[in-house]
C-alpha cells in the first residue's frame, strides 16, 4: 500500500546506531538481506546464506568443518578476522556464545540456533560498531531481526538429495500469528522448524576425481600425504597401521605384521611394506544433523506510547561425525603436574611412556621388547557426537515518555554443550596389555589376530569420553532517543544507553584427558566477567546536504577500561548521489579461554619442520617429505596478563542512483587490530628448541644429531602481539529491468576486494597472507582469497520466479604466507597442486524456482551447483579431505531441493 505522504514518516533504527531514522543509508555501509533475498537463494539456513556473503572471509565456520574444536556450530567471520571479532546479534542483542571457543581460543555466537523461516531480514554492518555495542565488533556486526507483527499461518516443507541419491534433508516449519498490534493491541507469533541432514562420508565421492580422498598418488603427488598412514618410512617414522608395526631391534626400522588386505581399502600398497591405508576409509564429509527450532513473541500495548513484549527462544542440534579409530602412540598434552610438569605425554617415544610389545607377546618374533605402532580398527572408528541446547528469554518494555523513545529490556541466554566421543581408548590400558604379562589383559593381539581378544579387555580399554559444557550471558539494558532542536539541516538526533552484562563459561576437557591416559588432548577453559557500559550518541544534519554523526561509548570490566568513539559523515550534494565516510576504535576482551590460566588447549596444523626440513629440502639423515608438511600439535594456555585488542577502522565510500533503475555503491575500508591475542605462529613454534621431539634423530656419519627427531608438540602460548591489518573494497551495484509482458528481472553484484592481509608478530616479522593459503590459525588453512563475487539474476513473470546466484572466489598461492616457499610437493619435488604453486579459482552457480499456484500455495525447487562443478584440489588444508571447505558445494556435487508452501 502507497503511504500518504502528508502523513508521519516512518522512522526506523538501523543497526550500528540507536537513532531512529527516515532512512536506512547513514554513514555507515549496510548489507541488507531480506527473508525473500534468502528465500530465492535456495539456502536452507542462515549460516548457509550468510557463508556465501563476499564479506565473510578466513574463520568462519562451516557446517562439514567436524573435526575441529567447534564441531557442530556454524559461524561468520567478516573481513577475515575470525568469528570472534564478528559480533552477532538477534534483534539487536547478544546472545550466548557456543559452549566451546573454536581452537579453544575463539568465543562465538552459533548461527544454526536461528530459525530461518522467522527472519524479517538481516542487516550486515561492514565497518565497527564497538561505540554503540562494545566488544566484538571489530570487524563488523551481523544483526538478525525475526518477524515481530504476523498474523496468519503459514506450513513450509523441503526436501533434497544430491545427484549421487545420498545426502538427504528434509526440513518442515510452522509459523503463526494472531493480533495486530495497532488494532487489537497485541500481537503473538509462534515459529517452530525441525530438520534432519543425513550424513555423508568421504568414500560416498569415491567416483569424483580427488574429492574425499586421501590417496593423492594418483594425481602425482608422494605416498605420505596428510590424510594418509601406515606406510613405513624408516626409524619410528611410520604412521599408525590397522595390522600392527613393529621394530626391528637389529637396524630400528619397522616392519608390518601381516594382514593388511582384510583390513585397508587401499589397493595400492606401500612398496616398502607397511600397510598403507587413508582416512577416507571411515572419515564423514558432512555430519549427520538433527535440529529443532522454536521461536516466541508476544507484545502488548498497555497504552498509546507504551508496549510490554517478550521473547522466547529455544534449539537443539545434534551432530554426529565419523572420525578414523584411535592411535597408540600419538603424543597429548594436559594441566603440568608434580609427576610430569611439561604436562605433556608422548606415547611413542617417552620415557616410561612407550608402547611396546613384550619379549614373550605372542606376536612377537624378536625375543625382546619393541616398540609398536597400531591404529585400533579393531575398536572401530570414533564417533563424535555433539548435541548443543541454546535457550534466549528477553523481556521488554518500549515506549515514548517526556519526549523521549526508549528501550529497556533483561535478557539471559544460556548455551549447553554435551560432548560424547566414542571408542576411545585407555592408554595405560593398552601399555599393559601389549607390554607388561603381569595385566590381567596381557596379551593384547592386535591387527588381524585380534578376534582372539575377549570381551573383558575391550570393556577396559575402550571407553567413551564425555564433556558438559555451559555459556551464560544475562543483560540489563536501556536506551533512550530522541529530537532536541532544529538544525539547519533538520533536527539534531540523540541516543543515550547503558548495559549491565554477566558473561560465565564453564568448559570441562573431555573425561580422561587431564592426565594424557585417553587419545585425546585436554582442551578447557572457565571464567566469567561482568561488564557495565554507558554510550551515547548524536546525529547532526547541519545543513540539508551534510550529515555528521559521532558516539562515544565507555565499557568497564574487571581489569580494564575501555572508551571507544566513532566519527561519521554523509555529504548528500545531489539526490541521487552521496559521499560517506567513517572513522570508529573498537576493542575485544581477553577471553576466559585465552586469560584464565586454569585454561587449555591443544590445536593442530601442518608446518614445515625447520630440523627435518630446512628450506623446503629433507634433511640429510633421515628426512623425508613428511617433515616438510607435517602435521604440528601446538599447546595454548591462558595467560592472565593479556590486554585486550584495539582496532582502528576507516570506510569512505559513495552511493550513487545515476538511473531510476540503477544503484551503486563503492566502499574503501581499513581495518587495523593493534596488540593481537594469537597464539605463537605454528611455523615458529616448530622451531623453538623446546619442541618435543621423538627420539628419532638424524643420522649423518655415523653419529646421531640430539634433539633432531620426528616433531610431535611444541608449545604456543597467548600473547599480545603486534597487529593485524586489512584494507580492501566494496562494490555493490544493482539494476532493475521492466520487461512489459514479460515481468520484470533484477540484477545484482557485490565484490569483494582484499588488497592487504598483513599481520605482525613483532617489529621485524610480518605475514602478508592476502591471496595465500594462510593463514591457519585463523583460517582453519582454508585460506584467504584476494576477490570473492555473488551475482544474482531475477526474473519475475507473473506467478514464476526464477533467481540464479554465482558465487566465486578467486585463486589463491599454494603458500603459508607471500614469499614462502611452496607449502605442498609433488613426488617428483616439483610445486604442487601445480607448477604455478597455485589453487585454482571456484565458480558455483544456484538455480532457484519459485511458482504461485494461488494467492496462498507456492511450489518452490532449487539446484545448488547446477552445473555440477568439482572442487578444485586441495592438498594442504584439514577442513576437507583434498579440497578446500570454501568450495564445499564442489565436493558435495550438484544438489536438488524442492518444497511446498501454504500461508491460511
């Protein structure tokens, strides 16, 4: 319905500031997303839609990302500053963040408790917003806003299944409504949504060229790559094997037992032996996902200018992910103790710690003890079952008192986190067993004679470990604005605030781990913090064509302080064209994961070993290609006397409507985030001579090099280091078409630009990872491409609508960071995943398809991927097996969705 325009203006808040206003540009760029941007899209949820955005860059976290820390959430992550700097919020406030920081370091807010069928619309901040909503928002601010005045019922379902007839989802939502809010004086909404996503493993792409495996040889590449073991490589050099290694004590050098055609699915075997075999064996791409989703609002007007509301929110998630059986002899770090104060257990190689076979086991042929590798196939694979409850109450009252529009509120949000790994194992149990005939379980026959085990030794080595993890978040609010007086511009706009906030994180390590007795590092964090803010706000239109506005907000924690301003301007000198510009400082807090000093945790990322592999080239005595890539686990522990980040951000930009038509908008931006928490790189924690190593040395002459084998652990502590900085562009342009007859169609692209990526450690260290593979702390090693592009093309006739999305994401260099050397060899020595040392660019494309058959019946269908194309080959990064987890819909391979809706 036209709006009379002698009427009031309608007078909206726009996130990143509390000033209502006549429109939604101000200085500030805003991303705005609406339910039927995401609706077209053919997205089933909103981290899906979100992770397409060309904004979103290195950190974020998706749904297939199942061995990492965070499993079985889902977060964005804006310029690439990881998704702790990315504040998120539903209807302008917190929640609760994921029960578990991601590299036990990174506190963030889990996008898949949002039901999607309840969104009104999202809008994307691109620049800081820390003056108005505190820590957090150093690059930016993700503000979800649910429907709040519905009336009707409206029954949605979907279902889908990939190309290859597996991958299924299914998805059903109810939303309903009763009471208008100006009429009736009230208002209720209910949303509910449930769905399931079935599980998919690697071995289920078997057929699509490298996707999901582990076996590169193929493709060129050596026998020892990151998702490969059992191939025997020389003294203690030797992944874990399903039959067994064992040392031979006359040369040290170990031999497979026998059995391994039973066992591995490898066809092609390890010519020196060993019993090669590849995760993909067991490995899940995408986790099974049940989930359930309710929404509530109530508001009631107890006058003209007062209104009491309410909200309730609650979601389930369960995720379960198949992970490879465990390992005998992996190295684990836990809290130091009087008996060990490294804290760290090597079962491979450490003193009173070491696997081995004894003399008189009997499938031992050398007489005395060995030492033994051994993957437990035998126990079976684990499992990790993540099963997430969030739950969100706000309670509110708004109105308008003396000239004054407010908004006050207390909202608590609590996140609980179970954690349930299966198939573990004891490892003193299996010390005992394989090594001292003294145990009750002695002997332990492992590999293909381990049917003759009974079930009393399986009930005491294998166990099931199990953590329950909380976040809680509770705020007082208020905020309050209005009009103070005429400007020659028009009138001067004020906003004023204060928050009160209680943080608490209770994150136990998993059963077993304190002690380094489970295959399992311990990884915990505990803390909690109270916060009190007061912030306010002025919007000043001086003269018509020139806007200024500023805000200033003071927060206040245990130890420290923090005052963060923002300055903006928008210079209007046409109608169609306007300049903007703005200059915020931001802040993030010390986590309790990164400062409480009772905190831990263990992550792993492939390095280079500066010992074994010294320039790129293995070391004479025993490297091999192994070292050159190898997979580090380093060890990161609180540190109480951080101090938090700051952030200086710039944006200045122009919107412009040369057309009727026709709208563009460029945006320059800089980003930089001064005394950084980050744990020591992994590349020069792998060279800190305190780095715990098997005692596999090298070799050279007859003597033996100390301190010189296999890397196992090293430790990287929190500290603040230097800063980080990113500048980059934006560019937003969009068209309409009226087509007469036949309908209309719409056009949009935005683009994303990252011209820098530097962070420095110190002084003198600087990592350029704009355009690399970098950098992996913070990019889970998926990357850090220089451009990413979505255009999507509309076109409605009639009762039809058909929406195709490209999204792209440009190369990006085969290297740890700008001037390295090449992080992946193939056999030959030769750069890979080619001789440019480059991973190839990726263009998926999204057919959507919408049809009303009546007034209140659409059909609706979609094709991600439609031209079913393969994801380029990865062999460094973790997040997915051969490709990079940006390019998942690559992996998957083309996917068809269709549904119904019904609005009564």
């Amino acid at each position: 319905m036209a709006q009379d325009p002698s009427g009031p203006i309608q007078r909206v808040e726009v996130t990143g500031s509390s000033i209502k206003r006549a429109t939604a540009e101000t200085a500030s760029p805003v991303q705005v997303i609406t339910a039927q941007d995401m609706a077209k899209s053919g997205k089933g949820t909103v981290a899906e839609y979100l992770q397409t955005l060309t904004a979103d860059g290195a950190g974020s976290l998706p749904t297939g990302f199942g061995n990492g820390f965070a499993a079985g959430s889902t977060a964005i992550s804006l310029r690439g500053l990881g998704a702790t700097s990315t504040l998120v919020l539903l209807n302008g406030r917190r929640m609760a963040p994921f029960a578990r920081a991601d590299d036990g370091q990174k506190s963030f807010t889990d996008l898949s408790t949002i039901p999607m069928e309840a969104v009104e619309r999202i809008e994307v901040l691109k620049d800081g917003a820390s003056s108005t909503y505190g820590a957090d928002a150093i690059a930016g601010v993700v503000n979800i806003i649910l429907r709040k005045d519905f009336t009707g019922l409206i029954a949605k379902g979907t279902i889908g299944q990939s190309k290859y007839k597996d991958g299924e989802m299914a998805k059903g939502s109810l939303t309903w409504g009763k009471g208008n809010l100006e009429a009736d004086g009230y208002n209720v909404l209910v949303n509910a949504e449930y769905y399931t996503n079935n599980e998919l493993k690697n071995k289920d792409r078997a057929e699509r060229g490298w996707i999901g495996h582990g076996d590169l040889r193929p493709y060129g590449y050596a026998m020892d790559t990151q998702f490969a073991s059992g191939y025997l490589a020389g003294s203690n050099n030797t992944g874990a094997s399903p039959t067994g290694s064992i040392r031979n004590p006359a040369n040290n050098t170990y031999v497979s037992l026998p059995g391994c055609a039973a066992l591995s699915q490898t066809a092609n075997r390890d010519p020196q032996g060993g019993c090669l075999w590849h995760h993909d064996q067991f490995r899940s791409m995408q986790p099974q996902v049940d989930g359930l989703n309710l929404y509530s609002r109530v508001s009631k007007k107890l006058g003209e200018d007062l209104q009491v509301y309410g909200e309730v929110g609650y979601s389930k998630r369960d995720t379960s992910f198949t992970l490879i059986p465990g390992e005998i002899t992996r190295t684990y770090a836990g809290p130091p103790t009087a008996g060990n104060p490294t804290g760290v257990t090597n079962w491979g190689s450490g003193a009173g710690t070491t696997m081995q076979l004894a003399a008189n086991h009997p499938q031992n042929p050398y007489g005395v003890p060995v030492r033994v590798r051994y993957s437990a196939f035998d126990v079976g694979p684990s499992e990790r079952s993540v099963n997430n409850e969030f739950n969100r109450i706000v309670v509110g009252a708004k109105g308008a008192a003396m000239g004054w529009d407010f908004d006050t509120s207390y909202v608590h949000s609590e996140s609980k986190l179970d954690l349930l790994y299966s198939n573990m194992l004891n490892l003193r149990v299996v010390q005992a067993a394989l090594g001292n005939p003294a145990s009750p379980y002695f002997p332990y026959y492992i590999g293909e004679q381990a049917g003759k085990n009974p079930a009393s030794l399986y009930q005491a080595m294998v166990r099931t470990a199990t953590s329950h993890s909380t976040t809680k978040l509770d705020i007082v609010d208020f905020k309050a604005s209005r009009e103070l007086f005429q400007l020659p511009g028009g009138a001067l706009g004020v906003a004023v605030g204060a928050e009160h906030r209680r943080e608490k994180l209770d994150n136990p390590s998993l059963s077993g781990t304190e002690d380094g007795s489970i295959n399992s590092s311990y990884v915990a964090a505990k803390g909690e913090e109270k916060i009190s803010a007061v912030f306010v706000e002025v919007a000043a239109p001086v003269i018509k064509s020139l806007e200024l506005s500023a805000a200033l907000r003071y927060d206040k924690y245990t130890n420290f302080s923090s005052t963060t301003p923002k300055l903006g301007a928008k210079w209007t000198p046409v109608k169609t064209f306007a300049l903007r510009g703005t200059y915020s400082e931001g802040f993030r807090a010390p986590g309790a994961a990164e400062a409480s000093a009772s905190s831990r945790s263990t992550g792993t990322a492939t390095t280079r070993d500066p010992i074994r592999c010294p320039g790129g080239t293995p070391a004479a005595g025993g490297g091999s290609a192994t070292d050159c890539a190898i997979s580090l686990a380093a060890v990161k522990v609180g540190n109480p006397n951080l101090k938090p980040e700051t952030s200086k951000g710039m944006t200045l930009g122009m919107v412009w409507d040369p057309l009727n038509d026709t709208s563009l908008s460029v945006d320059l931006w800089k980003i930089k985030r001064s005394d950084e928490i980050n744990p020591l790189p992994y590349n020069e924690a792998a060279a800190l001579p305190t780095a715990v190593r098997a005692d596999n040395n090298l070799v050279v002459g007859g003597v033996a090099i100390p301190n010189t084998g296999t890397i196992l652990i090293s430790n990287a502590p929190y500290r603040n280091s230097s800063f980080t900085e990113i500048k980059g562009v934006d560019l937003d342009i969009k068209q309409k078409f009226k087509l007469g007859d036949y309908g209309r169609a719409n056009l949009g692209l935005t683009w994303t630009y990252i011209d820098s990526w530097i962070r420095a450690e110190s002084a003198t260290v600087k990592y350029q990872y704009a355009g690399t593979h970098g950098n992996c702390d913070t990019s889970n090693c998926a990357g850090t491409p220089k451009q990413k592009i979505s255009f999507v093309a509309g076109w409605d006739w009639q009762d039809l609508n058909l929406t195709l999305t490209t999204n792209y994401r440009s190369k990006m260099k085969n290297v740890q960071f700008e001037g390295d050397l090449c992080a992946s060899k193939f056999a030959n020595g030769a750069s890979a995943p080619n001789a440019e040392c480059t991973l190839a660019s990726f263009t998926a494309t999204d057919l959507s398809v919408r049809y009303n058959l009546s007034k209140n019946f659409q059909l609706f269908g979609s094709v991600n991927n439609l031209f079913d194309k393969v994801a380029p080959l990865d062999p460094l990064t973790y997040g997915g097996m051969s490709y990079n987890p940006m390019d998942a819909s690559g992996a998957i391979g083309r996917y068809f969705k269709a549904g119904a809706r019904y609005q009564f």
